[in-house]
C-alpha cells in the first residue's frame, strides 16, 4: 500500500451549481441573498474523490488512478470506488443518464464534465466596484464562467456562510473575541478504507497506536501502530475479538489495552513492545474488568504507576472509573455516577498527575468533570449539549481542558473560570482528541457510520416482500418517525442541507423541509401527535412543538434540567416527559395551551406514555427497574418485558393488540420484539435495527428503521497555533 496523495484545491471555485470552499474543503451552494442554502453531503473519503475529480476536471480518470491517488491501494476490487461515485453524484444531484457532473466512459473510467473556474478580483474600477472573472491556473484545468459579485459582498458571504455553518448549537460557548477565532485544519496521518479510532500518540511523539476495524470486518478491531518518522505500519492483536482504548506508558515500553471478547468478557492487557517499539514480545493479563465494560479508553498515569479506566459496575449496572495500580493490580472504584446516568466512560490525567478530567453520559448527552485525585472530591465543569466526545485532554499548562465542541469546532473550559469558550473551527468533525507533548492536537476524524432510513414489510401484520429506501443521501439521516394517520408525511432527520433539519416525506414524492434551524442543533427525538397534525422535536434539553406549516412552539426547556423520553396524551392536550433532579427522575406533564400549567406527574416512574390505538398506559417503574401496563378501571399489570442494563437508546410504539420495543443484542445492534397482549409472548420482528430507532406505519404493515453502513474515519493532526495550548 501506497501512501495517498493529499488533494485539495486550494482556490475558491465555482464548480457547476456549487462553489468549493477552500477553508472548509466543501462544496456549498448560496441562495440570491448570499445565504447558504445547502452543504453537499459527504464524508472525508468522498470529498477526497471529489477534489480529485475537481484538480483533474475534463481529464479521464481511471478506477486504477482513483484507487492508487485517493486511496493508496491496487489491489483490491473496484467495488469501493462505484460506491462513491454513486454517493457523490446523490449528493451533487446529478444523473447518470444525462450527466452534468460526472460522465462515465465504458471500460476506461469518469471525466468530471462540470465546468470549473477560479473566483479572484479581475480588476477596481474606478467607482470602487469590483468585478470578477475566471483565470486558469496551472494546476488545475479550468471553463470561464465569470461571477459578477463584488469582493466585499463575496468576503461578507463567505464570512456569514462560515459562521453560520459551524457556530455551535451551545451559545454559553462563546468568546469575547470572537472575530479572532481561528480556523485549524487537519492533516491526515493515517488514510485506511474503514474506520481508524481510539488513537494515543506516544510521549515522544514518534508512534501512533490505534484502533481499526476494516469495511469487512465480521468480529473486531484490531490493534495498529505506526511509526510517524518511518512511515511503517504493523498489526499488533489479531480480530478475534475487539482490542479497544490503547495507550502508551510513559516511557514509551509498553501499551496498556482493553481485549473485549465476542462473550462481553473483558480484560485489561499489558503489552510489552521491542527496542524498535514494531514487534511485540509479551502480551499479559493485567486485570478482569467487568462484563460489557464496552468501548473504554484507558489513561496512564505520568509516573507510570497507575492506569485508569471505565468499569461497569456488576451491581449498579453503570460504568464507573476504576484506578488500578500496574505493580500489584490493586484496584480502586473513584468515581459514583447518579442513578440516572449510564455512567462515566473516558478519562485522562492532567500532565501533573495530581487531576483527571472525565466524560460522563447524562441522559444521551455529554459532561466534562474534574476528580481531584488528592482528596477525591469531583465538580462538573460544563456541559456538551451538542455532541457526544469520545475523549478530551489537557492543555500544556493543566490550566484548560480541550475538547470536541460541536460540529467542525474544538472548545476549551477553563478550571478557574468554569466557562466554556471556542478554541477553534476546524475544517472537519472530531469524534475524540489529544494534546501531544509538544502541542499538537491529534483527532479521530469523520464518521463511524453511513446512515439512511428504510421501509421493510412487518412480517407479523404483511405477507408481502417489501424493502426500500425511504431517502438515500450520504450518511446522515438519523431519524425516522411514521404519522399515526394514513396517508399523512413521514417525517425524517437528515443533513443533505448541512445541519440537522426535520424533512417531511409525502405518499405523493413531495418533500418539504420542516424546521430551518440556525445552530447545529442536535435532535434526539421525534413523536407525532395522535391527530399527527404537529410533531414534537426534542432539541438537546428543550421541546419544542412544529405544526405542519413549520410554525414553531417551545413546550419545555429549563437552564440546568436534563429532559428524555417525551410523549403526547391520548388526547393530544398534553405532553410528557422525563426530567433528571438531583440524580433522580420525575416525570412532568405540560398543558400546550396552557405553558405556565407544569404538572410533576410521578416520581416513581422513569418515564410514562399513553396508547393513542388503545385505552391502555404504559411505564417503567423507578423502584423496581420493571415494565407495567394499566387499562381502564383496572390495577397496573407488571409485564414481561426485560431490557439489558447496558441499553441507553429506547423506543417503544404501544398499539392495540401489543407493545413494539427495540431489545439490545450486543455493542452495536437491536433487535425489535413484540409483546402480544392475546399469547403473553415475545415475538422477535425484525433482526438486526441498527440504533434501536424504528417506527411502525399506521396500518402496522411496515417498519421504517435506520440501515447502517460502514463509515470512514482517519487518525489527523492539527500542528499550528501550539502556542494557544
């Protein structure tokens, strides 16, 4: 394997309909106003095939120069490449039978037909007006098509296209001086076809272990380590199982790793590396950690002497940090998360030793806390409404913590302030990072997944062979929810405008976008009312009401309340939904025609709804963990419905002749059962749901649910601006 050529056009361009921004490394399209108006949809391995495409327009571009130039490989099929080009023509809008963007030439390749030219300042006036027009460069290949915009218009544009794609839904994050935020943008040091994560770069920063999981991986992921200097590559564990959160000891000797077996049994290991660091000589348990202790990262102490992890905790039923001593493996538990989080999941020491600052899950979203490591003692330092980080780190000095703020944006919390600011912009998103000795700022970059909904037949209602695509853009669709009336529009979350918006799908073909949100807002559910006449979006920790129209109404939303599990009333009056104080849940009902009317319905419930096909409620008890249902006139009913304790996503739809939920089968994948009320049995519907999120047709002959595909991700680097750190 070759390493890939690194392709991006570094003009602003007009190509075809979209204008390529260099900053961004996008393709986006403005309206008459100057406003953006849609993002194109794709992932960092597509925009690399289109840049491609783009520095090469009007050339033929063979499937073997698109392997070797993009992808670095020969030999391997040219499958991966149609896939892509398939991707990148739904997200340019183009159409292989009268092609404006990509022609395909039988047998030989694709030439990129779309005119491509340079948007520069031609010459001033002498009334100061401006005009532009296209100039060739050397190179790439590019048609005049002049753009009459002045420079100042086109400089306000391009600044008001920036901040409103990537400001953050979170507007405590912000900056006093916002006008001198930077932009940051990531080199790629690693460029495999699937997924690259839970990196760690070592002290001296020559070595780079990570996790990788291949396209067709069927088990796990394995263990990488690379040398940055060498530019050499070597597998350290193999995929019978998944080797997860690896990090090197201080000295540099050693990689301590988690080895999460098929069975969910879990073990943390010590590897011993050679005096060249590429070859392994021991392998050795260090210590069990507990069953479904999934997807950890571990920490090493800067004295080596002790490591840090996420454990699940077999009683509570929660990860909890866990400090384990490397000489004697003497363990300690050092953190208590509340009863009503799934418990705290990454960790890493300050540069001191003395600190650790770790992750916590509160109801679907993220917490940055400190632990004092001298007295034990914890305090939240903020709250990440918008994303869900898998790692974060220290700055040089243990003043500020660096993190993943929201879509292309890094922030920073500062531990005497308290209040988070914006470090950066950077030109793609962060799942997880760290901050090198010398302070440069390495990222999991990308996607872990290709997401896009589906409509199957429900084979315990529908006979017939039903299977197909709701929408088909990129990745990006992330909720499905069915109108509970016939012949009324589905609703869908997708990104094809660039950030989340709500789209709603007719029985006709027509699609109207429903929200038009400004941040990067993140939803995380969705429910029709029972007349299906408004749609109910849970935006972070706010409610919020939309009429067909679009017409917005705010339900709920208090500083400091963590929400979940929202539902209507039978009657379509009312709304509940959960609400997290002081570690504990209630369950609040909300009078929409009546906002200052809030109702603590319950406080041994952890969430509670209502059947709109039948008389009947259902909810989960905050006592006993257990599942009850209540008819008319009669007492609750315990029933049979367990949940793994692992489970954090839920989705139930109760309809008149039984209960559909989705049930956790391992790490990654659901299965969606039905309770029927007549045999008192649990029927398995459909296996595998990808995410736990379906929703059934009003007729109950169709399951809409999310399909998954394998995503991209790189292991990159940003190495400007060290000083800021």
């Amino acid at each position: 394997m070759s390493e890939p050529m690194a392709i991006k056009p570094n003009q602003l361009l007009q190509v075809g309909e979209w204008q390529y921004i260099p900053e961004q490394d996008k393709l986006m399209k403005f309206d008459a106003e100057g406003r953006l108006s849609i993002t194109a949809d794709l992932d960092n391995l597509c925009q690399k095939v289109a840049n491609y495409f783009i520095v090469n327009a009007g050339k033929l571009v063979t499937k073997d120069e698109l392997l070797l130039d993009v992808w670095g490989i020969r030999d391997v099929s040219d499958g991966r490449v149609t896939r892509v080009i398939r991707v990148l023509r739904v997200a340019l809008g183009d159409d292989t039978r009268e092609p404006r963007y990509i022609e395909t030439i039988p047998k030989r390749g694709y030439r990129f037909i779309a005119p491509v030219s340079e948007i520069v300042p031609l010459a001033a006036k002498e009334d100061t007006e401006l005009v532009f027009s296209a100039a060739r460069t050397d190179t790439t290949p590019l048609k005049s098509k002049p753009i009459l915009i002045s420079i100042f218009a086109l400089a306000a544009l391009l600044v008001m296209a920036v901040i409103w794609w990537l400001w953050p839904a979170d507007h405590t994050a912000t900056d006093d001086s916002a006008g001198t935020i930077p932009m940051w943008r990531y080199t790629p040091v690693t460029s495999l076809d699937g997924l690259e994560f839970y990196h760690n770069v070592s002290v001296d920063e020559r070595y780079l272990v990570y996790s990788y999981a291949a396209p067709d991986a069927t088990v796990g992921s394995v263990l990488m380590l690379q040398d940055l200097q060498e530019h050499k590559r070597v597998q350290l564990t193999d995929k019978s199982y998944n080797s997860l959160g690896a990090v090197f000891s201080p000295d540099g000797t050693k990689i301590a790793y988690q080895r999460y077996y098929p069975n969910e049994k879990c073990e943390i290991r010590l590897m011993s590396l050679s005096a060249d660091k590429m070859q392994v000589q021991e392998d050795n348990l260090l210590k069990h950690c507990g069953e479904k202790s999934v997807s950890i990262r571990i920490t090493w102490s800067p004295d080596g002497r002790y490591i840090v992890y996420p454990n699940m905790d077999e009683v509570k039923k929660q990860l909890v940090l866990q400090m384990t001593s490397v000489d004697n493996t003497i363990s300690e538990v050092l953190t208590v998360p509340p009863s009503s989080s799934f418990g705290d999941y990454a960790a890493r020491y300050s540069r001191s030793g003395d600190k650790l600052v770790f992750l916590r899950e509160a109801a679907g979203s993220a917490q940055i806390w400190l632990l004092n490591l001298a007295d034990r003692s914890t305090r939240l330092l903020t709250k990440i409404p918008d994303t869900v980080p898998g790692n974060v780190d220290w700055d040089l000095t243990d003043r500020s913590v660096i993190y993943p703020s929201a879509s292309n944006a890094l922030g920073r919390v500062w531990l005497d302030k308290g209040e988070p600011t914006i470090l950066a912009y950077t030109d793609a998103y962060a799942s997880e990072l760290q901050v090198t000795t010398s302070g440069k700022i390495v990222a999991s970059i990308g996607n872990f997944s290709r997401i896009n909904p589906k409509k199957v037949a429900n084979r315990i209602k529908n006979n017939e062979a039903h299977n197909e695509a709701v929408f088909s853009s990129n990745r990006n669709e992330t909720f499905v929810e069915a109108n509970p009336l016939d012949n009324s529009p589905t609703a869908v979350v997708s990104r094809r405008s660039g950030s989340q918006q709500v789209w709603l799908f007719y029985n006709d073909g027509r699609q109207k976008q429903l929200t038009n949100f400004n941040d990067d807002q993140r939803i995380r559910s969705l429910m029709f009312s029972p007349d299906g006449s408004r749609l109910m979006v849970q935006l972070n920790d706010e409610l919020w009401l939309f009429d067909i129209e679009g017409n917005p109404l705010k339900i709920a939303g208090e500083k400091g309340a963590v929400l979940a599990s929202p539902s209507w009333s039978r009657d379509g009056k009312s709304l509940f939904y959960s609400e997290a104080r002081q570690g504990r849940w209630q369950v609040i009902q909300r009078d929409i025609n009546d906002l200052g009317k809030r109702e603590i319905f319950a406080n041994d419930k952890e969430y509670y709804y209502e059947s709109y096909y039948a008389g009947y409620a259902f909810w989960r008890s905050s006592r006993d963990k257990q599942f009850y249902i209540q008819w008319p006139g009669e007492q609750p009913e315990k029933l049979k419905i367990e949940l793994p304790e692992t489970q954090v996503m839920l989705k139930f739809e109760l309809r008149k002749t039984g209960i559909y939920y989705s049930y956790l089968v391992d790490e990654l994948n659901y299965r969606l059962n039905y309770l029927d009320f007549a045999t008192d049995e649990i029927i398995n519907v459909l296996e595998p749901i990808q995410f736990g999120r379906f929703s059934i047709s009003a007729d109950e002959k169709f399951i809409f649910m999310l399909e998954y595909d394998f995503g991209d991700m790189d292991i990159a680097i940003i190495d400007s601006d060290v000083d800021v750190l």
